[in-house]
C-alpha cells in the first residue's frame, strides 16, 4: 500500500499494461479519495460540535440573568411546601442550570403546629435548592439537595417524646390518599448545613432551650422508610485541632417510637479545648475552666437500648483557675435506656493522675436533677492528687493541712446527682496530715448531700479507726506530767503523742464534728474525750480524761505526785487520772487542767479506770475524801455501818474537802 502522506503531496505510481491502468491501481485511487473526503469531513463535525458547546455554554451562562425565575416564586414555593409538608416563604430567588439549583434569599421553613415553639423551624440567610432537570423541564419542582447557609434551627422534643424534625415530608391523608403523599414525600440526596446554629428544647423534661453555635452537618441519602448518614463537625477556637465530630448511620425513623429507631456511630474529639466549648455551648458553669479533650466512642441503638463504649482523655486541665498537674482518663462503658431514660454504668474506670476509680450504677435521667446510685471503689489512689483535684473543684481544706498517703475507698452515692448522700468506708495508709500520723485509718461514714461550699455544709456521721499513729503537734504525757506535777511517762522525746489505737464516733453538722466516744491508747495513758472539732478552721473544744495504768501510776510517784486533789485523783485500783480541757486547732492543740471535771469526780466520788477512760464506774482509792487519797497505796480499814443521816454528813463533807483541795493542801 502507498504510504499515506496529505493529498496535496501524494503521488500516485500506476502500471501501464498494454496502454491501459491496471484493476490495482483504480482501486488504490478510490481509497485515497475516500480517506480525502473523510478527513475532510471530521474536521467540519468538530468545527460544528464546538461552535454548538460554545453556544450552550454562553446560554448556560446568560440566561440565568436574563430569566426572571421570579416569576415562578409562587409555584416553586407551594411545591416546596408539598414536599417539605410545612409552610415556606422564599425570599429573591436566582437560577443556576448546572446543577439546576434555585439559589433563595432569606429562606423560612415553618414548624410543626404541635410544638407551638413561636419560632419557625429553620431559617436562613441563603438556601440553595437542587432539582432534577426532566422535571423541572415539565414545570414540576423535585428537589434532590439542599444547602443551607447560616441557618438557624429549632430542635423540640415534645411532651410525648417525639422530635418536630421527625414529621418533615410526612402530611396527614386519609389512607386512600397514600399514593399522593408517598409522591410529595421529600427525598433528598443531600442537606448540608454550613456555619449554623442549633438551638434544642426539651418540653419533655421542661429542659430550657440551649443553644449550639458554628456547626457543620451533611445528611446523605433521606427519604421516609429508608436509613440515612448523618455527619456532624464543630471547628471550636483554640490552639490545638479544636473538632468535634460524630458520624451517624441509621433510620427509618420510626415514627411511633422515636427511640426505637435504630442507628450508630462514632464520636470523635480531636484535642477539643474546654474554653472553646464554653463558647460552642455557650454555658456559664464551665467558667474558669479548662482541657485539652480528646477520645473516641462508639455507640449503637437496639430496641431503644443505646450502648456507649469508649476513651476519654483530658488534658492541661484547669477547675476554677487552677491548674490541676496531671491527666484525667475515662474508660466508659456505658447504655442507656430512652424508654425509661436510666443510664446503667459498668466497670467505667477514671483515673485521675495514678489514682483509678471504678464506678458501677445507674443514673436516673427522667427526673431534674438526674437521681445517681452509683458505687465507687479505688485502690492505693494518692492523696495528693485527690486532694489536689478536691481544690481545684472548690472543696478547699484548711490551710497547711496537705495531707499524703494512699487512699482505698468503697463509696455508695445516692441522691440529686448535683448532690447525693454519700455511705461507705474509706482506709488509708501512711497517712501524714498536719498534726497527725498514722500507718492506718478505717473510716466509715454516712454523708448527706453537701452546699455549694462541701467542707461548711459536711453533714453526717463518721466512724474512725486509727492504728499505730501519732499526733505531732502536742506530746500528751509530757502536758499530763506538767499538769499532775510528776515525771517519767514521756517514752519516746519526738515531741509527738505516740497512739496505738484511736476510735470514736463523730457526727458531722456544718463541717463540725462532735464525738462523746472518742477513746485513744497512747504512750502516755487511755485517754477518753468528747467535744468538738472543726473541719473548717480545725478548732478544737473538746473535755479530755487521761488514766495512767496502775504501772505506769506507781513509776510516776503514785501518792507522792505534786498535783493529787487539784489536778489529778487516783481511783480504787491506783490508777492516777488527769481531766484537761483540749483547745486551739487539731495541728497545735493545747491541753490545760479541767478543774470542773475535778470537782465533779471528788462529788460524784466516781472515776474512769485505765480499761475505760470514758466511763466514770470508778470509786476514789481508800476511804474517800482527802484521807482515803492520803492513803493512797495503803491498807483500807473495816468500818462500822453508818446511818442515813452520818451518809449523808460524810457526803457533804467529802465534796466539801474535794471542793478545797482544788486550791491546794493546808499549810502545816
């Protein structure tokens, strides 16, 4: 074949047979003049296609402007309202062919008459509306997308529970007008919402109305009976990535039982800054507070169950202006009930800084507040860090308190959610707080539910259990001995009460404890004490009985001490007993002779004993009066009955030596 080169240059070689052309070569000629023409003919098919695509897209162009779209407002607008099944008004409205798509001034879509709101259901500044072509074509409006700029919603929960945006595109027909309502039945492929607010009401729960700023949603694929997607982001100011975003799959929503509509998803916080959010949620609780958010969690609806699992992460966190120093972190575990709205919590675990906690329990969530019964347990948390975070929650404790050690505790709230009675034990160990020390303590208490200032409005009953401790701001058998005028009960010179074992009861009002049980065994004696000590200021005023055993009574000087009959006594069994008054602040107490107390044994002629330092079941040792206490370590001698009335004279005249011995013995 002849190698093809334009016609111009071609050149043709023939074969002359006998004088004539060969079959061959006419037949070559007519290829060549068909590819001629051919070519020819492409190049004006194109010429014509491009002139007809630049007259296309000069209409595409000019006539939106040169349309008055107006002049279909009216209509556009009815079968808005048909497929929407709610009231409309469309402001200046302008065309654009690709897509086709209605772009709306001033947007109004009306609400659902059942919620009686007073506001409509969705504004916006601009609304685009995508229709298919054919239709539109035929003077019919389907729409397949809308997208809303800077809209403002209104969310409402009714009375019954359901949602007002659940009745878009429904209308009420009788059953034989199905057909039509199915055929005006919105179905979109797509709603975006861009910049938007959100406001939500909750008349179900009498809820105020809240308002949610700067959000971001794409709905994907709606149409009554059929699931959907639904995408949520928030971009919140701050200096980190600041999104929070949820991703939704669910549907068809069930109209009869809102909560039965099934759905799940995901919940992403992305380094979600707290001070970001207060704004975002425009919430006046979160003031003076702030976190660094991030987590996942998972969630997914079946019968109205919504089961939530998950991580939560927070960190730099600030409560009330102070920063706190470590991390918070949520392990949840998590469903809740939209029926009966109870929310049943298990092994969610939240550990502040190294301390973890495990709370197990539901939450009542029908009633306002929300009602808790909830179990908290830990084990070995540190109590620098509780109380740590206890400050930065405003339960501030006394100042110079600083307590240490590792806390385990098994703690039941229940209650008003914002504040519930708290039952339980806690025990630590290697405690050191101001003023005392302590390998262990057991407490058990049973908490009402504490104002806004936790350590004022402390009410309740507390049960302590101290071992192996001491008090380091007073040292009790060298202020006994000061006081009983002896010496020699002082063991260990640390400065220090030395306690082997300390219980008693206190009951809790306004953050003062009183207690008339409270026993403690010291290196300097069997102490037994009531009154009352402040956990605001740590003040004390408290009546205290010291009882040396008969040992340690006998090493001291026994009869011989310098302050028998005016600060000390001894009961029947020699033991020497000491009243002091207890005051100033649980750090630095100081003990001082309870001369009442005196008065009142040598009257009573009742003293406690070694064994039961609280419990006056004692008699005076001897006779009685200044000459049995006088023979102190000596023989007691048979008496002769005595008459009622000499009873009642050697009454009289024992509290009257009891009485003078308070000012000290008679100069000989």
């Amino acid at each position: 074949m002849v190698p093809y080169s334009p016609p111009e240059k071609r050149r043709y070689h023939v074969q002359l047979t006998n004088g004539s052309l060969h079959s061959g070569a006419w037949r070559l000629v007519e290829i060549e003049s068909r590819r001629f023409y051919s070519e020819a003919n492409m190049k004006k098919t194109l010429i014509v296609v491009g002139i007809v695509l630049v007259v296309v897209l000069a209409i595409v162009a000019i006539l939106p402007g040169m349309l008055d779209v107006n002049h279909y407002h009216d209509r556009i607008q009815a079968e808005l309202q048909k497929q929407l099944g709610r009231q409309v008004q469309l402001g200046q409205m302008n065309l654009k062919l690709l897509p086709p798509t209605f772009k709306v001034q001033n947007a109004v879509i009306g609400e659902d008459p059942k919620y009686n709101s007073g506001k409509p259901f969705a504004l916006a500044q601009e609304l685009d509306v995508e229709v298919k072509l054919m239709p539109l074509l035929h003077k019919e409006v389907q729409v397949t997308s809308l997208h809303m700029v800077h809209p403002q919603l209104e969310l409402i929960r009714g009375v019954d529970g359901s949602w007002n945006f659940s009745s878009i595109g429904r209308q009420e027909h009788p059953k034989k007008e199905k057909p039509e309502e199915e055929k005006h039945a919105i179905k979109l492929d797509r709603f975006v919402i861009d910049d938007g607010a959100v406001a939500i009401t909750d008349q179900q729960k009498h809820q105020p109305r809240m308002e949610y700023n700067h959000i971001d949603m794409v709905l994907k694929n709606f149409a009554p009976d059929k699931p959907f997607d639904v995408t949520v982001s928030a971009h919140l100011p701050g200096a980190g990535k600041e999104l929070a975003k949820l991703d939704w799959h669910g549907g068809p929503i069930n109209d009869a039982t809102m909560v039965s509509t099934p759905f799940e998803g995901t919940l992403e916080l992305d380094q979600v800054g707290l001070s970001g959010a207060q704004q975002y949620l425009n919430s006046k609780a979160l003031a003076g507070t702030d976190a660094s958010i991030s987590g996942n969690l998972k969630f997914k609806n079946e019968a109205g169950k919504v089961s939530t699992t998950g991580t939560v992460r927070m960190e730099n966190v600030v409560a009330h202006g102070k920063k706190l120093g470590f991390p918070i972190e949520l392990d949840y575990n998590a469903t809740n009930d939209l029926k009966t709205e109870l929310l049943q919590v298990s092994n969610t675990l939240v550990k502040i800084g190294s301390a973890p906690f495990v709370i197990n329990g539901t939450v009542n969530e029908s009633t306002v507040p929300a009602v808790a019964n909830l179990n908290v347990t830990t084990q070995n948390a540190s109590l620098t860090e509780l109380v740590k975070l206890g400050e930065a929650l405003g339960m501030t404790l006394s100042p110079g308190m600083e307590p240490s050690g590792r806390l385990s505790a098994n703690l039941t709230a229940r209650g008003p959610l914002s504040g519930p009675a708290v039952a339980g034990t806690l025990s630590t160990s290697q405690l050191k707080v101001k003023g005392v020390e302590a390998n262990s303590v057991l407490i058990t208490l049973n908490m009402v539910p504490p104002g806004e200032d936790v350590v004022k409005t402390l009410t309740g009953r507390i049960t302590v259990k101290m071992d192996n401790g001491k008090l380091t701001g007073v040292d009790m058998a060298q202020k006994l001995g000061e006081i009983g005028k002896f010496t020699g009960t002082t063991k260990v010179a640390d400065g220090a009460t030395h306690v082997s074992q300390l219980t008693g009861t206190f009951d809790l009002k306004n953050g003062v404890a009183n207690t008339n049980d409270l026993k403690a065994v010291t290196d300097a004696g069997t102490i037994g004490a009531s009154g009352a000590a402040s956990l605001v200021d740590q003040g004390l005023n408290m009546r205290a009985t010291a009882v040396l055993s008969k040992q340690s009574s006998q090493q001291v000087g026994g009869n011989s001490i310098g302050g028998l009959m005016t600060t000390a006594m001894a009961n029947r069994n020699g033991e020497i007993v000491v009243p002091v008054l207890v005051t100033g602040t649980i750090p630095s107490p100081k003990v001082t002779p309870d001369l009442t107390a005196m008065a009142e044994m040598r009257m009573n002629n009742l003293l406690p004993s070694f064994s039961n330092p609280s419990q006056f079941t004692e008699g005076l040792l001897g006779k009685g009066g200044a000459g049995g206490i006088l023979g102190l370590g000596g023989n007691k001698q048979p008496e002769a009955a005595a008459s009622p009335q000499q009873k009642g004279s050697n009454a009289a005249s024992e509290a009257v030596s009891g009485i003078s011995g308070l000012f000290g013995k008679k100069k000989k």
